[in-house]
C-alpha cells in the first residue's frame, strides 16, 4: 500500500487546497439553493396591488365603501383629478388601476339602473384585473343585497357587503400517505449537490493522481515490481475517501440546514435521498479517477472538473427540469449518470408507500448509476495499463518539482 500511503501524503501536504474547496463548494451549494428557493415557496401572502380611485360623487357612502375595501386589499395612490396626471401615472406605471366613480352614481345605483364606471388598467398588468375584480365583486355584493328587497338602508347595505366581503375560507393542507412529501429547499439541494459532488470530487482526485504523473516519478514506478492495475487500484481508493469525505460533509450541510423543515418526512425518504447522492458519488469519483489520467496541469485540471460537470448536469437535468427537455435531447440525457441521479430524486420525492412495485423504480435509477459507476472504473483500469506502455503518456506533463518532495 505504498501509493496509498503517499496519496495520503499529498493530501496532507494539501490540506489547505482541499479545504479551501470544500469551504467554497458548501457555501456555493447553500447560496444556489436559498437563491433558487424562492421560486417554490409554499408559503402563500395576499398580493396588495396599488390603485387609485376619482371620486366625483361626493361623500355618498356607496363610494367610501368602495375605496374602503380596496384599501384593505390594495396600496391607494392619490393622484389628481385631471386627465394629463392620470395619463402620467398609467404610463409611468405609479397605479396598477384607475376606476372613476362619475357623479350621480350613487342615485342611478339605488334607481336599479347603475351608470358604468370608468376604468383604466395598466398595460400587461395581472394587478390591474385583480383590482378590477374587487370592484366588481363589490358591486355585484351590492346588488344582491339591494335586489333581496331587505329594506336595508345606504349605510346598512355597505356594512353588510363590507361584512360579506370580509369572510374568508379556513384551508388545511393534508397528505395522504405513509410520508409527508419532501421539503422542497431540501430537494432542491440535493439537486444541486449533484454538481458540486462532480465538480468537487474531480478537483481534489486530479490534485492526487497529477503529482503521479511525473515523468520521472512515472518511470520509477514503471522500474518497480508494482503493477499498473495495483498502481491505479490504489489511487482510486485515495480517491474514494476523498469522495466520501466530501459527500459526508455535504449531507450534513444539508440535514442541519434543512432538518427542520423534514419533521414530517418518513426515514426511510431521507434515506433513499442520501442513498442516491451516495451512489453518484461513486459515479463522481470514477469519473474523477479517469480525468486524472489525462489532466497534465492545472489549467487543464480546471477546464476538465468545469466541462464536464456543467455539460452533464445541463443535459441531465440539474440547471433545467427534465420535464422543459425536449425529447432529442432526453434522448442524449438517458446517456448521463446525471439523467439518472435526477430522475431518481424525483421518483424519491414521489413517493407515496413504500411497497415493493413503488420502490422498483428507484432501485431501477440506482442500479443504472452503479452500472456507470463500475463501468467507468473498468475504464480507467484498462486505460491505466495502456497509458503505462504509451511513450506519449511521458510528455507534456505539467506538475510543481515539489509537489512530492
């Protein structure tokens, strides 16, 4: 176990380097996700769109009633009663809506024969039909009372229509299941952990197997009676505590982060989420492996750990959904490890029982990643024992002199 105990080494000896990536890759994954977070709020606030109402009925109580239930939902602004400041306000978009209550309203409303009010919305404004929809529910409450014939008087019937107005529905959000659906914030981060862990584990292994790469170091171990397979088998085991340092810090990032809003989820969920991130870090650190036997430098350490992780995740649905991917390019995506750790999150999220046929598609999603996993190390192996006979493997190596001394 000699070159394992000089992959130790060079981790020891680079220790800050390494530390530094992980500091920048768990602050890189929080800062995506509270960003991204926003966007699946479940979290639900009654939207206040700003309004402005022209009075020129005077102080008739059907009117007050108007702009008082407005201002319970909505934002006032007071704009003057004349046409170039209103056509300011709608064009410098300072009011969503604009209702002009004419005068004499109010009589040709009790007359049963109400006179239009004119309206004025912004343009490609939502706000503006919200608010457009409040006064005709307004209006229409009033006219329901009106023509029940309950001889209510003014300020009767706009206490009532107030009143009817102001009910609002009690929801209660239940889930039927064994589980309570995963926290979205959680998945998110998990979704996203699938391109730190590439990114990540091709730094840190490229940063071990460069220093082999040596031409002279190359050619001693070549003299010696170690044989490339052992060689590279050892290497990858470096590698493979590097993995799974960097995928056990991460899931504990994210479980104290996010822990709080699992109470409800089943175990057995989170297990199978941590699973599926386990097993692609297997499928992050063959890739990895094989990245070292070409990377040279570290220009090309860089160019390597970024192409390949933004290319596999773009196409593997981590930046987009699988479900906005056209079908030629699912058809690429079932290709990449990250098509398959993405569509089992989402099979996981899903989950309603955990009976044999509802978990067969997980396990499906978890082999197929094994599968590329164990078929990139045979790669790599077989890559390693020809790399060892090429006389082009010697040249063009980029390394610091001192990086094993």
């Amino acid at each position: 176990m000699k070159v394992f105990e000089a992959c130790m080494t060079v981790i020891k000896r680079r220790i800050v380097t390494f530390i530094v990536y992980f500091a920048v890759f768990i602050g890189l994954a929080v800062m995506l996700t509270a960003l991204s977070g926003d966007q699946f709020t479940t979290d639900f606030s009654a939207l206040r769109p700003n309004f402005t109402v022209i009075n020129r009925d005077g102080d008739s109580l059907m009117a007050g009633g108007l702009i008082n239930y407005l201002g319970e939902n909505g934002i006032e602004v007071a704009i003057e009663d004349d046409m170039s400041a209103l056509q300011d306000a709608t064009f410098f978009r300072a009011t969503d809506y604009i209702v002009i209550i004419p005068k004499g309203f109010r009589e040709s409303f009790f007359s049963g024969d109400p006179m239009t009010l004119e309206t004025v919305k912004t343009t490609s404004s939502a706000s503006g039909y919200y608010v457009d929809s409040m006064v005709n529910q307004y209006l229409n409450q009033a006219r329901i009372r009106l023509l029940a014939g309950n001889g209510l008087s003014e300020d009767e019937l706009v206490a009532a229509v107030l009143g009817d107005l102001s009910l609002e529905a009690v929801a209660v959000k239940k889930h039927f299941g064994v589980s309570a659906p995963l926290d979205e914030s959680y998945r998110l981060y998990n979704q996203l952990l699938c391109y730190i862990l590439m990114v990540l584990t091709i730094l840190c292994v490229t940063n071990i197997t460069i220093v082999f790469r040596r031409p002279d170091l190359r050619m001693r171990n070549l003299c010696s009676p170690l044989k490339p397979r052992s060689l590279t088998g050892q290497q990858m085991l470096s590698g493979a505590i590097l993995g799974a340092l960097a995928w056990l810090l991460m899931s504990i990032v994210g479980l104290v982060l996010f822990g709080g809003n699992l109470g409800d989820v089943d175990n057995r969920t989170i297990a199978l989420v941590l699973l599926n991130s386990l097993v692609f870090t297997a499928v992050a650190m063959s890739l990895a492996t094989l990245s070292g036997s070409f990377v040279r430098g570290a220009n090309a350490q860089n160019a390597v750990a970024n192409i390949m992780s933004l290319g596999m995740c773009f196409l593997g649905g981590v930046f987009v959904p699988l479900s906005m991917l056209g079908e030629g390019i699912l058809a690429v995506a079932r290709f990449l490890p990250t098509y398959w750790n993405m569509t089992a999150l989402d099979r996981i999220s899903n989950l309603t029982s955990y009976e044999a046929a509802a978990l067969a598609p997980v396990w499906q999603a978890l082999l197929i990643q094994a599968a590329f996993a164990a078929a990139i190390f045979c790669v790599t192996l077989a890559l390693g024992k020809c790399l060892s006979q090429s006389e082009r493997s010697f040249s063009g190596v980029k390394t610091e002199i001192s990086a094993f001394i």
